[in-house]
C-alpha cells in the first residue's frame, strides 16, 4: 500500500489540475480523509501527512479512532446519524456533512452546546438507495431550521451515482451548486449555504471543477 503521504501528493496535483482547469483557488478546497476503512493507525498517518479533517461514517468507527487521535483532528461526520447517537459524538466532531431530517436537527440543537456547522444531504440523482432530501425540499427544509440555534446549515452536500459519464456526474454536482447558489442568495442567518461537500475518489476532479469546497476521500488518499 503506497504511503498516505504519496497518495496526497498525487491528489494535491489533480486538485491543482482541476482548479487550472476551472479558474479556481486550490485553497479554496479542504480534503476530508474518510478513514472509515481503515485503522486508526492509518488514520494517524494521514495526520502526519498533512491531514487535518478525518471523516467518518458511523459513530463506532468515530470513536474508536476519537480515543487515539483525540481532537488532533477535526472530525466530520459524513454518514447518516441515529437522533439517538448524536449525543455521543456531538461533542466530538466539527461538522456533520448528513442532516436530512427535521427530528435530527431537533437533536442536534438540543445536545450540542455551540452551533454546529452542518451541510444538508441532497439526493440530486434520486436514486432510492440514497440518503438526502429531494432537491425541492431543501428550501422548506432550512425555513424549518430558524429556531435552531444550534444547527448552522453552511452547505449542502451530495454524493453523485456510480457511473462512469462525465458529462451526467458534472450535472449532478452543477444541480448541486445552483441549489447553493439560490439557497445563498437568500442570506438567511441561520444558514449561510456557502459550501459544498461533493467529490470522492472516483470524481472529486469534476466536482472540484463544479465548484466543490470540501472533498471526502477514502480509498484513493488512505486506502480501502
Ligand atoms: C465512504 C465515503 C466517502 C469516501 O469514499 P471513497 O470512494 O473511498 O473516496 C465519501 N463520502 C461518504 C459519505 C462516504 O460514506
């Protein structure tokens, strides 16, 4: 296995690439490494690397690896949450990259003791076996949100379809921004909508070229 520090330099260039491509500023992009995969061990490595934001996607993976690494790094959630396990990590991550529901964000408000910057799911491709909220329920979704003064929406997020058509992956990750850009329009307090949490191995060049602020990297950044 090619160590976390090469795979980072070979995505640092084709975050590069896609940023010449599209006129961006590679600083504008943060690399969320999704340790889900692997030990806490490889975890530390990323750190050592560089890395600063870990993802993970269940709360058993968070914690096993938040009692290694602690808050050396900042933790994201990425996978859908159980109201019932936010208390136990809540005090432990600085972003949630999944809210989908009005009864996790009840949660979330009631158990944090801050306000938590959270990116709202959207199930643009609308496949069933996706999480999130159909496009045209994210708006209504936030107006829901003003009493909850710990639930900050500060993007949304997507994952795109297994496919393999650049051309059809571009337009999920474009839905996704127009979306943003409409929701940002808006200045609402509560939900300031500027990122976008969209890009995996297989198509962060794209999505940062859509205009992607937070990319989620696994098997190609620390492995499977
Ligand atoms: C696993 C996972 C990723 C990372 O996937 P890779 O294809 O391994 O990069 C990103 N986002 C979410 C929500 C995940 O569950």
């Amino acid at each position: 296995m090619a160590s976390v520090e090469t795979n980072l330099a070979h995505i640092n260039q084709q975050i590069n690439t896609a940023c010449e491509n599209s006129g961006r500023n590679p600083e504008e992009i943060t690399i969320i490494a999704v340790t889900k995969y692997v030990s806490s061990q490889r975890a530390e490595e990323a750190l050592h690397a560089g890395i600063t934001n870990l993802g993970e996607n269940r709360k058993e993976g968070l914690l096993e690896k938040y009692e290694v690494i602690g808050s050396q790094a900042d933790w994201h959630f990425i996978g859908s949450l159980q109201s019932r396990k936010v208390k136990d990590v809540i005090d432990k991550i600085s972003m949630i990259h999944s809210l989908d529901r009005k009864s996790l964000a009840k949660e979330i408000n009631k158990r944090a003791d801050h306000p938590i910057p959270c990116f709202i799911q959207v199930n643009v491709s609308g496949e069933e076996s996706k999480h999130g909220l159909a496009p045209e329920e994210v708006i209504p979704f936030i107006d829901s949100l003003q009493n909850y003064k710990n639930v900050q929406a500060v993007g949304l997020m997507t994952m795109a379809p297994h496919i393999e058509d650049e051309e059809q992956l571009r337009g999920v990750f474009r839905k996704l921004r127009a979306l943003r850009d409409t929701i940002r329009n808006k200045n609402y307090s509560h939900a300031p909508c500027e990122w976008l949490s969209m890009g995996m191995s297989n198509d962060f060049q794209l999505a940062v070229e859509e205009g992607a602020t937070h990319i989620r990297i696994g098997s190609s950044l620390v492995g499977e």
